[in-house]
C-alpha cells in the first residue's frame, strides 16, 4: 500500500472516529435520560442532543464525507478491509441522508413528533380516525422516501433494507408462508387439546430484592461481564452499547410476577453480550454494533428461549429459584414449572405473547406493511384488514382499536419494515442452534451444569465478533452452510409444542 | 439596535450555545464516571472525551471566535447586556488559552497527568523527593503562563484571578492577615481551656440507609429540588451542574460516624442549591455557573457551618437525628451533641480539620505558594517551610511527608491559586450572614422552626439568579454594602468559640 493511500485512510478513519465519539455521547445521554436524569434539565438535554445530533449527521453528509468517498471508492484495493468495510457503511448512510431533500426531511422530523404524541392519545381513547390522517402522512412521506432510494423488485424491499440489510419480500414471503403453515394449526391443536398448565403456579409475589439477586447470578452464568457493564431498573427495559467495554441492560421488577424481571433481564442480556464481545478492533467505527435488527433479536431469543426456556435450563437453576421464592414453589415439580412458563395462548397484544403466538402477530404487520407500501390498502382500512386476519391465524378478534391496530408504537415513529426483524430474529436462532448441535452436541447437558460459558464461547466466534463487518444473510450462511431458512424454527416449535401438550 | 448588529449578535450567541452543549455532554460524562460507569469502557470513553473537549477547546480559540471577538468587541453598546457579559467571558478564555504556545501546552497537559500519577505513589511511601521534579517542572510551567497572561502588581495575582477572578494579593494579605491574629491566639486559648466535648457521642454505628433518609430530609428542609437533580454515592462527594434543571451531588456513608454523610450531604447541597438557582436566561452561556471556586464555597459553607452547626438548627433536627440513631443518642442532650460536631481541635490533614482550624490550613497554603511564585522560596524547601508554619500556626508538626506537604491533589494537577478559595468562601458566608440578618432578624428562629426556605430565597436573590454575570467582589459589595473583610468571620469564630469553650 503506498504511503499517500495510508495517510487518505487514516484520515478517513480518524474522521468517521469523531462522528462515533458524538455518537457515544448521545447514547449515553439516552441512557441517562431514561434510567433517572432530573425532569428540569430535559428541555435543555434535548438542546445539547440537537447540537450533537446534528453534528453526526452534518459530518455524514457533509463535502468532506462526499470527497472521501469519492477518491476512496476508485482504489478500494489500497484500503485495509477495516477501511473498505466502513467505506462501505458511510456510503450507504450518505445515500440514505443526501437523497431525502432537507426541507421535506425536517418537516417528517416535525410530523414524527407529532404523530407520536397524538397516538398516544388515540390509543387511550381507542380511535384510530383520530391518528389515520398522521398515519396516512407518514405512510407518504415513506412512499417518497422508497422512490429516492430505489429499490429493485419490491417498494418494502427499501424500507426492509433499513433493518435488515439484503433480506426482501421475496425470501419473507416464502419463510413466513412456511412459518405461518405450522404454527396455524399448531395454534389451533393446542386450543383443542384442552390442556393448560396449572394457573396459580405464578400467583404470590417474590420480593424485587430477591428477584434482582436471582436475575444477577443468571446474567453471571450466561458470561455477562460485569466490568462491561450494569443492571439499572426502567418502566420499558432496554441494552444500550455505548462501546464493547459499556454494554448496559435494564430490567423492570412486577412484586407480583417475577418471570418479567427474569426472562427480561435475560433477553437484554443476550443483547448485551453480543455487543460486549465485538471484536476491539471496530471500536471507533460504525462497525462496531450489531449487524441488524434481527440478528441482535437472534441473540436475546436465543438466550431467553432456547436456553431459559429449556427444560435443561431449569434442571440447574430451579433449585436456586425456589431458594428466593419464600417457599412458593416449593411444592411445584419441575415439569409443572416448565409446562407452565413456555404456556401458548392466543391473546391481543403482541409484547405480551408467547413464544409460539409471537410470530403470527408478526407476520400480520409484515403482510399489513407489505400491501401498504405496494398500494394494495389504504390507511382506512387497516383496521379492517388487521382484524381480519387476527381472526384467521389467531382465532381472536380484538374488541376495539387500542387492542388492535393502535397498540404498537413503532408506526407512529414511522418505523415500517421493523417488526419483520423479531420474527426473523426467531428463525435465525432456531437455524444458529441447530448448527451450534454439531459443535456442542452435550448442549442440553451443558445447561443441566449450569454450564452457558460454552454457549457463549460458541456464539462469540461464530456472530458476536464480527458486528457490522458481516450481512445478516451471510452471518446465517457461514455459521449454518445454509441460506435462511424457516424449517429449523418450524421444527422447534413442533417438537417442543408438541411434547408440552401431548399432541 | 440594528438589524445586522443583532443578527451578528444571535450568529455569536448561537455558536456560543454549541459549545455550552459540547460542555453539558462533558460533564454528563464526568458525572458517569464517578457513579459507576463500566471500567472496562473507561479507555474509550476517554477518546470521547478527547473529541468533545478539543472541540471546545477549538471552538474557543478558533479564528470564528477571535472574529466575533474583534467585530463585537468594538461596539458593545450595541449588544444586549447578556451578549456583553458573554463576549467579556469568552474574550478572556480566549486571551487565556491562545496566550500559551500549543506545543508548550501540550507538553504540560501530558506533565500533569504523569505528575497525579507519581504524586499517588509518593504519598503512599511519604517520600517528597520523588514527587519534587515533578513539582518544580509544574512550578516552571506556570511561572511561564504567569508571563504569557501578564499581571499588573503580583506574580501570583495571575493564577488567583483564574479561580477568584479580582481578587488580589493585596487583599488577600490584609484579611487572612486579621484571620491569622484572630485564629491563632483562639486556637491556643481553647487547648489551654482543657475542655473537650464529650469522646463516645459518636462511637456506635446507624444504617447506611437511614444515613441516607435523614440526608434526604435535610436536603428538602433546604430546599434542593429533587426534580433538578439527584443523589448518588461516591468515595469523594461532590456537586455538579449540567444546567440549573440538572444539579447532581454525591455523598458518601460512613456507618461508623453519620457525619461523613450527614455534613457532607448538606454541604455539596449549598453548592447545588446556587446551580439549581441560576437564572435560565443564562442557559447555554458560559455565565450560566457559578461565579468562582470562593462564592461557591460560600453557599456550601453557609449551609454546612452557618445553618447545620448553629445551635438553633438542632433544636429542629435532632429528635428527627434521634429516630434514625436507633437509640444511641437519646441519653446525649442537646448542648452536648451541639458542642461534639462543633469540637475545635489543630490537626494535620486540611479535609479532616474542623471549622475553625481549617483556614489556618488555607492560609499555610496560601503563603507557601504566594513565596514560591515570587521565587521567594524554592521548591525543594517547601517541606521544612510547612512543617515550620503548621508549628507556628497550628503548634503541631508532621510526622512526614504524606500527613505534611504531600496531602493534597491540586499541586500535582497544578492547580495554584487554588487553595485561597476556600478560606475566602467562609469570610464571604460570615459576610453574608451578617447582611442576611438585616433582612431576616428572626433568622436563630427560623432554623428552630425547620424553617430553611427563606434563606434559600434570600441567597437566591441576591447571590445565586446571577450566576457569572457578576464578579466575586461585585457581589460581596452589592449584597453587603460593603468590601470583603475578615471582621464578619472573626467575629463570628469568636463569638462562637468563647461561648463553645466558655473562654
């Protein structure tokens, strides 16, 4: 490499190395902001995040960025993979940021405010007309958005794109379809069976001085580092990555239903270790975070279901349960227990779902999003829509608006192509543990032991270091030797289901 | 005013804004630190830190601002009198920091942080030669800066007026000169009185949490806004304003002696209830602080000595102190417990030393750094002209080096000029005191009462809404009527003492 091209690279990496810096303050500022910052001062923190924020986004559209650009992608061979691969992440934020005209880009910033606020109100009052002409806008500016980034076969393919880079409407359609062909009837065989797991087995409250201490020794087992990292308490829990070394996680404790704080606590701990253990080398980069939406899901499912929702798991741990339960459960066998936290059970409201219902409430936004942005609907009869297919794959039909369409956020924000990551994150997973078989074939016997740090070991090699240097799709192909596919997840779900309930 | 002159104004102000920002983010990052933040992510977040701070530090050396500063500087009639007061801020942060060659300040910024490092291994072996070159090169650094920067009467005016801007040797020298004569000869008189409180009032231990519960009602009999702010825990407490709707301190238990935090919580509360106070006009100015190290230290001082150890403020509080002692002060009255936490007593660490011993420790200080930069005294000597003066003043002499000349941090950071801040800020809150009693006579009942608030409003109008828009001495002389003197606290410590001891 000739020294000139040197000197280009490390001044384009020192460039981008600023952006990260503003971007870690920010993050931290968000942490902040929701784990107990002073009510009084928020007026002006959003000041500070605006001059911040705007500073990131000024450096990443700025003539500058266009020049590195410009003279680095011609000799891309004189670039150090490091360099080429945030090449290529800067360009694709550039296009995004430099094609939407500013002017039309503030007022969606404005709408965004907006909208959220009013559907807020909507949902509380239950009326959807009153947030349809918000939602309608939103659903328009994307409309124009999706023409000034392209797209090559289908109009959600760019919004997709947004969140899970390479993954389109053409390989969703056949995964879900597959997805959707087993878990309907799946659904509906366990309504029949008539079986249910005791109900008072939950009931009786577990003190949040007990609930933490259990939560803690958990996030111990599954290799969290606590040198890297902290448990705060927040009403909506979240992992944040301000960098490998500072990867925080929050919990939110219900006296009366400890499995919220627990399974919460180790689904945000399975975010939370993917982005502890990135490789050191991407810090400063914007490599170094997960590589999509679904892939970071991939890796909360991964630790909250297929291993604390494994019969193994309990086998080690529902001693040390029992022993912060005040007796509780002491007179519960085990596979009560079991049966009784892996429950499946149609109901309305997608957060609150199994893990067997989860992903048809899914594949209804995606199927709902997919003919939005196709024309096939309009806003007006979403409602409509929503309900009738809840009815279909579900067997239920919401009562009113805010326990239907109204009831998630992210359409307010204008987040669409979204909500295809999580049940994407499902299938990745089952695929990742059915590969992780070859090399831990003691796998279920491994959590007997309470033994996780080869779980994550395994994880670590094959996902976690890499960040944003590998595509989601190629992250599957190298750690499978298969493209995506929805048998494995299908396959889990029948053996496990059926096995619960005796079908 | 014209439209040019006031949009050249608001085009200032703004990029005045952004820094201010730059400077909120720093010290959410500062804050983070200290309460917990992950050390595995310190390395990278001091990158962060690197970025934020250089960006600042540009900003207020750049060839924009030294623009600004020549057009606006001409026609200030012209601006608007916060525009005035920040352009006098910014000029002379501007003359300070471009007087200094970069490289010479680069070298001294990496001399300061080897500097803390040798002075932390010196002071645990109590060995001052180790840490001697690295001193002489701080002292030869600053001696250089006070050339750069300029002085009209003393050397060491110039490093005062960085932390205690106005304030001169000159009059230095005549108040601690009075303190001198006042304290010495009390000091004395109280050894040679033979009486001493009472040695087991404080043996035995309370909970940390009523510690803290006790803490927290005093704070809110204070006034501090716990919507503005928050309190966490720290080895060294301390205060820290993000703006004025965000004001932190930091606190630190001790379960053998409630003092630590009781005193301690109440008097980084003094300095939060001035940065909760400042006025929001002056929101995203340099101006929106407090106006020196010394007017700060007023407020905590005026809290922790002149409000919590009057006797008057324990007529209210000890029953609620009682109910969280578990029992052990109830067989100590009243005059006992007011006479232990106000014990006078020569000792030789400055943050142990009581009320009235302690500006001796200041002015030891004072007088050893006043010599040294008027090379009067070099640095090799300085621990026999310690060890002399805290003979002649205190009549005691250290042991060694740690418990002498190597006690404190601020030399290694160099920090000179320092130290007189804090004797400055307890002649200032006697000062004031006095000024307070004109307004508010009944003041001895109101802390009988549990009645703090008035005090609060008293000193946030006449001292805290203002922030830096106005000088130490400005403010000494408005809110008094007066000059700054040492008659107000030495009367104050006579009066208190004689009666303590009954001399």
């Amino acid at each position: 490499m000739g020294k000139r091209a040197l000197e280009k690279e490390g001044k384009f990496l020192n460039y981008v190395k600023k952006m990260e810096a503003y971007d870690e303050a920010l993050q931290l500022i968000y942490w902040d902001m929701r784990t107990g910052a002073p009510k009084k001062g928020l007026q002006q923190r959003s000041q500070v995040i605006g001059v911040l924020a705007s500073e990131y986004f000024h450096m990443s559209t700025s003539e500058e960025m266009a020049a590195f650009i410009a003279s680095l992608s011609g000799k891309k061979e004189t670039l150090s993979s490091l360099g080429q691969k945030t090449l290529e992440e800067c360009k694709k934020t550039y296009n995004q940021n430099i094609k939407i005209p500013p002017a039309e880009y503030k007022e969606y910033v404005i709408l965004q405010a907006e909208a959220e606020s009013v559907w807020e109100e909507a949902r509380a009052k239950s009326d959807f007309e009153m947030f349809r002409p918000y939602l309608e806008k939103l659903v328009e500016f994307n409309k124009k958005f999706i023409n000034y980034w392209g797209y090559s076969e289908n109009k959600y393919d760019a919004l997709l794109d947004l969140y899970e880079p390479g993954v389109t409407v053409k390989t969703i359609d056949k995964e879900f379809s597959a997805l959707k062909k087993t878990i309907v009837p799946l659904v509906r065989n366990i309504a029949d069976s008539g079986k249910k797991p005791s109900k008072d087995i939950f009931w009786g409250s577990i003190p949040i001085k007990n609930q933490k201490e259990f939560s803690l020794k958990i996030l111990e087992q599954m290799g969290y580092d606590f040198q890297a990292g902290r448990l705060d308490e927040t009403v909506h829990p979240f992992a944040i990555g301000l960098n490998p070394g500072d990867v925080r996680i929050t919990t939110r404790y219900n006296q009366n239903d400890w499995r919220t704080a627990v399974f919460g606590t180790i689904h945000e701990g399975g975010h939370a270790i993917y982005e502890q253990n990135i490789s050191q080398t991407l810090i400063g980069t914007p490599l170094c975070t997960g590589t999509s939406m679904g892939i970071h899901e991939s890796q909360s499912l991964f630790y909250e279901n297929i291993v604390a929702r494994n019969r193994s798991f309990w086998v080690h741990n529902y001693h040390l349960l029992k022993s912060y339960a005040n007796g509780q459960l002491d007179h519960v066998p085990l596979d009560d227990f079991y049966f009784a936290i892996n429950e499946a059970k149609p109901s309305f409201i997608r957060i609150e779902a199994d893990n067997l219902t989860y992903s048809l409430h899914i594949i209804i936004r995606y199927e709902i999003e997919k003919a939005l942005f196709n024309d096939e609907v309009s806003v007006k009869d979403l409602p409509e829509m929503w309900n009738a297919k809840y009815e279909e794959y579900l067997g239920i039909c919401p009562n009113n608006d805010a326990e239907g369409i109204l009831q998630d956020v992210h359409w307010s924000s204008g987040s669409f192509g979204y909500f295809p990551s999580y049940a994407l994150g499902y299938m990745y997973a089952a695929q990742m543990k059915h590969a992780m078989l070859q090399d831990l074939p003691s796998y279920d016997e491994l959590l007997e032991n309470g033994e996780l740090l080869p779980i994550k070991k395994w994880l670590n090699e094959k996902i976690h270091q890499f960040g944003k240097t590998k595509k989601p799709l190629e992250i599957i192909q190298d750690v499978t030797g298969e493209r995506l596919t929805a048998d494995y997840l299908t396959r889990y779900l029948v053996d496990k289901y059926s096995a619960l309930y005796a079908l």
